[in-house]
C-alpha cells in the first residue's frame, strides 16, 4: 500500500470522518487486519479560519504549505487535502510539497457526469459558493452549477463555522438547510453537491428527496483507490 499525507484539522470534525473512512474503505477493500497507511497533519484551524475571513490567502497557503512540505519530508507520496474551501490554495500546497494532490472536485465531477446530472446545486462556504476555484473545475465538466441566493448563502455558512466546525448539530439547522435544498431543486438543480466537509454531519439522503452528493465520502473513495492502487 502507498502512503498518504492527510492534511486536515479544517475542522477536525470531518477529518474525523476522513480518518474512519479511509480506513473502512481499506479494510473493505483488503479484508483482514488491513488499515489505511496515512501520515495526518492537523493544523489549527484557528489561524486558518482568520485568513480566510480576511481574505489573505497567502497567510492561508503559508501555513498549509508547510504542513503539507512537512507531510512529504515523512514520506507520504501524495496529498490529501481534507476540506473543500482550502483548496482555493491547493496549487500553492501541491508546488509546496513536491507531490501529487487528489483534488476533491475531480471525484465529485465524476460521480455527477457518470449519473447523467447536467444542472447542480451547491452548498459549501461563502467562498466556496461566491469564488471560482472550485465552481469552475465542475464547469469544466460541463456541469451547469446553481447557488443559493444571498441570504441562503449566509446562513449555510453560519451553520458551519458557528455549529458544524464545533460537531454541533441542531434539527432547526436541518430544516433550514432542507428549505434551501428545496429551493435550489425548484431552481432546476437535478442534485446538490455537499460542498463543504462538514455538512455530511448534517445532512443525509433520508432527509430529503434531492440527490445528494457528498464530496467527503466521495473524495475518501478516491483516497482509498490510490492507496490500494499497488
């Protein structure tokens, strides 16, 4: 088995769910007393939510890079960034390191091009959902992606950093996302991506009809089979 850097810790809630999915995703693979071989740097998410919210990106990237130099000076043979909206940075963390990056929206395209979807919705941070980093690698897809409105995208965000980031989930929060799905369903979206790592926390396909598109469990997937790509 290869060996992974995982750089998480944004926020440690779904590098939680990275960690126990890559290793079931290993152990069902293999069989046995198998587990995934990964090397996880978890920064502080403090300093990094404050660039963000600042819009320095370079201070962002900073810190990343190194952890993610670090993660390659232990060995790991690629790179696993464990968050969707830090991969606004990940050409910086990818040329940091010197390794071969998995990024989250590749697997993501994946999925939605293979199920026939042509028209997405997108649930993630505001800059996730307000920038082009990450919408238009789906594009390049030929995907057609939809985002809420404004005040939609304000409170999708607050649910993360003020509940989700903290593995705070509330029913009212649910419900309020359920609403938003609903209107990015009336909006002609065919299905939603989960563009934020932590909001699988949160939502699950039993809530509701809209299909659903995790990017965590998806880029776990993609995780697995370059691990286990021997």
């Amino acid at each position: 088995m290869r060996l992974l850097g995982v750089l998480g810790g944004m926020s440690w809630t779904s590098t939680e769910a990275y960690y126990r999915g890559l290793n079931e995703g290993v152990a069902s693979r293999l069989g046995g007393l198998h587990s995934a071989r990964v090397l996880v740097h978890s920064v502080d998410f403090g300093p990094v939510a404050e660039a963000q919210h600042a819009g320095d990106w370079d201070a962002a990237a900073g810190i990343l890079g190194a952890a993610a130099a670090g993660l390659a000076a232990g060995g790991a043979q690629a790179l696993l960034l464990a968050t969707n909206t830090m991969h606004k940075v990940s050409g910086a963390v990818e040329a940091a390191a010197g390794l071969p990056l998995l990024h989250i929206a590749d697997p993501t395209a994946d999925a939605l091009v293979a199920d026939g979807r042509r028209r997405v919705g997108l649930l993630a941070t505001r800059f996730t959902m307000e920038e082009d980093f990450y919408v238009a690698r789906l594009r390049d897809r030929g995907l057609d992606v939809v985002v809420p409105g404004v005040g939609d995208r304000e409170l999708v965000h607050q649910v993360i950093y003020d509940e989700l980031v903290h593995d705070v989930v509330r029913a009212a929060s649910r419900e309020a996302y359920r609403a938003v799905l609903q209107r990015l369903a009336d909006d002609g979206a065919e299905a939603v991506v989960l563009g934020c790592t932590e909001i699988g926390l949160l939502l699950h396909q039993g809530d509701t009809e809209v299909p659903l598109y995790d990017t965590t469990a998806l880029h776990v997937a993609a995780g697995v089979d370059w691990l286990c790509d021997r």
